[in-house]
C-alpha cells in the first residue's frame, strides 16, 4: 500500500523517533509499505516518520535513478563517522514540497550498526552516495530535515515561499 509522504513543515517532522523493540507482522507490512511508497515516488531513501510513524525504521536505495534494486532496511540504526572530511552535494527529500533542492555539507565515510529486516545485526560502512542517504535518513529519526542543514538565506527564502504557498492554498 502506498502510504501519504509527510510534507515540511509538518511538524511530526520535527520529533525524535523512538526505537523498535520487536518484530511484528504490523512492522513488516510498514516495511513493505513504505518501500513501496519510496518507489512509487522515485525517491532514494525513506524514514518512518516520513509518513507518521515515529519510530527508528530507514531504508534507502541508493542504486538508480533509472532503476532501483538495491533496498536496505535499518532497524534502531546508529551512525558513526569513519571519514570526517566534509563533502557538499546537493539533497532533496519526498517531504520537502516543489522538489526543493540545495547543497548540504556531509561528513565522507559513515557506519551503520542496525537490525535488518529479519531482525539480525547488519553493520555497513559506506562512502559516496549511500553515506550521504544515510546521514540524511537517520536525520529524520532526530526530527532534522536537510533543510535544517542549509545556509539561514536559502532556508528564508525557502520558508517564505512556503508559506505564501500554504496562505494560498488554505481554504
Ligand atoms: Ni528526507
């Protein structure tokens, strides 16, 4: 099932998510859920509370953009640098409106300790493409979007367009 993407600024975007303690048949459904749902919207990474469930679930694909089979699922993940040395890229997101994008300055190599989707430990370690999808899908388990990552003019500009966007279209 396709399942509604959390637009900015909502502010369940906002919150911490909380760790998963066991594996339930309603946990695999919002796996398959939500890849499904980052699919369907050609998207390369997905977190949990990206449509409403504040729990600490990511998956990304960082394969494509033509086409996507590499999925990876992180249960509980945690992150740890490898590579400090910065690296800037341009990110968007699925909850971020107008297909928003703007350089965000990263950090180059990153590990993640998790449980998979059969509930084993997995560690990856990951430079490139896949880090940054990492750093920013565990992001959003902290309640940050990338948007919270870019320079205070371009994110102004971006919140008045908002919100001139949302006064608009409000009934
Ligand atoms: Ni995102």
């Amino acid at each position: 099932m396709i399942l509604d993407i959390i637009q900015y600024p909502d502010p369940r975007l906002t919150q911490r998510a909380v760790e998963l303690t066991e594996l339930t048949d309603e946990i695999r459904t919002l796996v398959s859920d939500m890849a499904e749902t980052m699919y369907a919207a050609r998207g390369g990474g997905l977190a949990a509370p990206q449509v409403g469930r504040a729990v600490r679930l990511i998956m990304v694909d960082a394969s494509g953009p033509d086409e996507r089979n590499d999925l990876r699922v992180f249960i509980n993940p945690r992150l740890t640098v490898l590579d400090p040395t910065p690296v800037e890229d341009e990110e968007g997101c699925l909850s971020v409106p107008f297909n928003y994008r703007a350089p965000v300055s990263r950090v180059t190599g990153v590990a993640v300790d998790a449980l998979d989707m059969d509930w084993n430990p997995v560690h990856v370690e990951a430079e490139g493409l896949l880090a940054v999808c990492l750093q920013h899908e565990l992001d959003h388990l902290e309640g940050t979007v990338f948007l919270d990552h870019v320079s205070r003019l371009k994110r102004m500009l971006f919140d008045t367009r908002i919100k001139k966007w949302l006064r608009r279209n409000s009934p």
